[in-house]
C-alpha cells in the first residue's frame, strides 16, 4: 500500500495517537479517513476527523471519550451506528467499516458490517477515499486505493467506482461533485461529468434540505459561478433552481439580441464574491435579475426591454427561498430587499445625482446602503471600459452624497420626529387615513429637502399641512 507524509500539526498529531492507542487497547484497526486526509495534502484547514475501525465505531468513541477525560462530549447515533466525540474544538466521528447497497427508488442504503477495502469503495471521490492508519503499527501510512493523491495532483474529481451506480445509488453525490469542485477549483473527470449529465433526474429524490446544505458551502466559495455553471452544464440547474436556468441563452429579433442574462448573473456573483464574504449578498447578486425572463418584451422602437423585473424579481425571493428550503427570516427580506432596490443606484448613476433621490435610497436601504452599493458596482460587467469607468465614478460620487447626506439629515433607519400618536392627540383624530396622509406629507418633505430633519421644524410642518387639510389643533 502506497504511503506519503502528512503535513499534521502537533496537537492533531497527538489526538490521532490518542485514537490510536485507544484502538490497539481494545484490539480495533483504525484509521483516519476522508476530508481530513485530503485537507492535510491540500493544506486546507479542517476541524472535523472522520474515523473508521474494523468492528463498532461507537464502541470505539465510548473509549475515546473516557480516555479523552470530562473536556470531552460523547453523543452517540444508534440509528446510524456512528458517534461523535467533541473535543477541544475538534469533532471526531467514529464509524464501523460498512459497504451499502440501494434500492433504485430510495437513496436510504441497505448497511452491513465491512471490511476497510469496502468501506474505501463507498465513498464519493477519489480524493476523499483515503485513509490514514492511526494505531502504534503502521501510524501515518496512507492506504489510497484508488489514486486520490494522484488525481490531487491532477486536480481532478473522479468516482472510485462506475460513476453510473455512484450517483445513481446517492445521487446527492453530483451535488457533492458540483460543491467540491467549487470548492477545490478542481475539474470533474469527463466521464464522471457525462454520468452527472445521465443521472440528473435523479436528484429529485434527494430532499431540498440536503441540496440547500450543498448549495450554501457553493455559495460561500471563492468562485461560487463555478458550481452553478456546472449545474447548468450537467442539467442539474433545472432541478434545483429553474428560474435561474430559464435565465440561459440569448434570444434574437430583428437581429439585435439580449446579452445572456445567466452568464452576466454568475459575473455578477463572482465580483461581489471578491469584495464580499457575506452569503445572502451573494445569493442577492444571484438572484438579482431572475425575473428578467418574465418580463422580457421586444419593443420595435426601443429593443429588448425587462421592465420592473426589480420589482417582480423580489415578489419572487419568498417563494424561491421556500422552495430551496432557506430561511425564512430576516436573510430572506435582506434579499428581496436587494433585488427590489438593485436598479436605483444604478438609476442615479445614470442621471445627475439629486440630494431628494439620495436620501430617498438611504430611507428605503437603512442600514444595507453599503451592501447594496457593493451589489450594484458589482452589476455592471459591460465590456466597454469607457462605460464602465464612467458608472464606477457616479457611483464614487453617489457614495459621497450618500455620506454628506446622512451626516447632515440622518435618513438612515429615519424615525419621524413628531410621531402618529401626537398627531391623534393634537388634533382628536382616531386611528385613520389622514394621520398617516400627515405623517407621509412630513417624510417626503424632509426627504425632498423641503425641510430639516429636525423637531421644530417638522412640527411647524405638521401644522400648516394639517390645516391645508382643515384640522385645528384642539389645545
């Protein structure tokens, strides 16, 4: 068997020992297995080690446990004869060796006692089909069947096994090949590639949960376009998220096309991926534009027109976060937030940069006028540098007004300063239209620069509109 060194720091060298002595006390084969051993080759961090002995995986962490002392947490899976121990900031998972076979409608398999040979074979990839010997006898060879350090080198995602039964048997593993390619930036075998085109259909077996978990490790990626052209490349876009994949291609009329609203999307997401490690701005450059072929129309005097796919676009997030099993949150409203507002600045970049529209964007953003601004300089993926460099420089300078003006009006997160409840009192008026029509007269004045966003000055305000409408103060 094939043996290299590992790059393992001092302290998981010890546990590792640890697991090991513990093994050869009660007469197990163990060995690290995975993940782990495919992160130290990579020089990835990875707080998790997956362990696998010849015999009972829980007994072995029950051993593990006690000899790791009261810093330890056991929490034992009888349903699935795993155990996991918590230590340190490390997660240890104890398993017996097993090989599985499925039946053709269920991904659940039919598990068996195995040997470490069988155990290898089960697993998705190549690269994570390596093994690590653990006990005293043979610490830190490395058992790689199946060429996993090979196709590292070769930065390659390869099945152990017919990739046809392998996905086939868990499809949930061409999501798998998908995220780990993202991940990695490694390419997929060709022939794994054309079986994940074969086996689409059947991820629609696998629950949207589990789909969503590998969607979200894509997403928060370096290069999370990566995995979602690979979905649309194998046909698996259409079953996870097919109002992106109604987003592909161009269609032509009278000779002028529409750019490819998909691809502009993944450029979008790629560039604020760079300036952002926040997922939900990402998944709100993803679906920024996803109403866009809802509303696609071709005008004989204007071209191809998408009109308020902004807004339709975000009446669509809640259903689409639904169906993807994401939160149903705040996480949720930040996104359809995002693609509603995604147009404005853009807007004002394009027309000359009025105070009232300023401060009408920080009123409706709040708190998120930065994260938008990122969303929206990340929009503009043109190949005309002079176009690009002119937006980049209206956007410098509506990030300047944006400043100037909440430093001198304070619209973000705007309260008004004379509330609904003393318009009631001041004037004998029960909850009603005219309260709010007040109340809406004194936001838009501030906002329209009419008036200070101060007190005085509103109460004033409030006054004179009132009795514009026939109102008398009643004291």
């Amino acid at each position: 068997m094939p043996s290299a060194p590992l790059n393992i720091s001092n302290d998981t060298t010890e546990i590792l020992r640890m697991v090991g002595t513990v093994a050869d006390n009660i007469g197990r084969p163990c060995y690290a297995v995975g993940g782990f051993v495919r992160d130290r080759f990579l020089g990835r961090h990875n707080k998790d080690i997956d362990f696998v002995t010849v015999g009972s995986g829980i007994e072995t962490a029950r051993h593990v446990a006690s000899a790791l002392g009261r810093k330890a947490n056991l929490s034992i899976f009888r349903n699935f004869g795993t155990a996991q121990v918590k230590y340190h900031g490390l997660e240890l998972e104890f398993v017996g060796a097993r090989r599985e076979s499925y039946q053709r409608d269920s991904r659940k398999p039919i598990v068996e006692d195995g040997t470490l040979d069988d155990d290898l074979a089960r697993r998705d990839f190549t690269v994570n089909a390596l093994a690590m010997v653990v006990n005293a006898d043979g610490f830190g060879t490395i058992i790689d069947k199946y060429d996993g350090l090979g196709d590292m080198k070769r930065r390659i995602l390869r099945t152990p096994l017919d990739p046809d039964v392998t996905f086939s048997d868990d499809p949930l593993r061409m999501m798998r090949a998908v995220r780990f390619a993202t991940q990695l930036e490694f390419d997929i075998y060709p022939e794994t590639l054309a079986s994940i085109a074969r086996n689409a259909s059947r991820l629609e077996i696998i629950s949207r949960e589990r789909i969503a978990d590998e969607l979200m490790k894509i997403m928060a990626s370096k290069h999370p376009s990566i995995g979602w052209e690979l979905m649309a490349g194998t046909g698996l876009l259409k079953y996870v998220l097919p109002e992106l994949e109604a987003m592909r291609g161009v269609e032509v009329v009278r000779g002028r096309g529409h750019k490819d609203n998909f691809y502009h999307t993944l450029a979008v997401l790629d560039n604020v991926a760079e300036k952002s490690d926040d997922v939900w701005l990402r998944w709100s450059a993803l679906l920024h534009d996803i109403a866009k072929p809802a509303t696609k129309r071709w005008d004989e005097k204007t071209g191809w027109t998408f009109h308020n796919h902004n807004f339709i676009g975000a009446k669509m997030i809640p259903r689409i976060f639904r169906d993807l099993r994401l939160p149903m949150n705040e996480k949720m409203k930040f996104v359809r937030k995002m693609v509603e507002l995604h147009m404005r600045p853009i807007v004002l970049a394009e027309e000359i940069v009025t105070d009232s529209a300023v401060r009408r964007l920080l009123f409706d953003a709040g708190d998120d006028i930065d994260l938008l601004m990122t969303l929206c300089e990340a929009d503009i993926t043109s190949k005309n540098r002079e176009k690009v460099q002119r937006f980049l420089e209206n956007f410098t300078l509506v990030r300047r007004k944006l400043v100037e003006l909440e430093e001198k009006d304070r619209i973000r997160n705007f309260q008004p300063p004379v509330s609904g409840e003393e318009i009631m009192e001041l004037f004998a008026l029960p909850p009603s239209r005219p309260v709010g029509d007040i109340k809406e007269k004194i936001k838009n004045a501030i906002l329209d620069g009419i008036i200070p966003n101060e007190r005085e000055a509103a109460y004033a305000y409030m006054l004179k509109t009132a009795d514009a409408m026939g109102f008398k103060p009643v004291k």
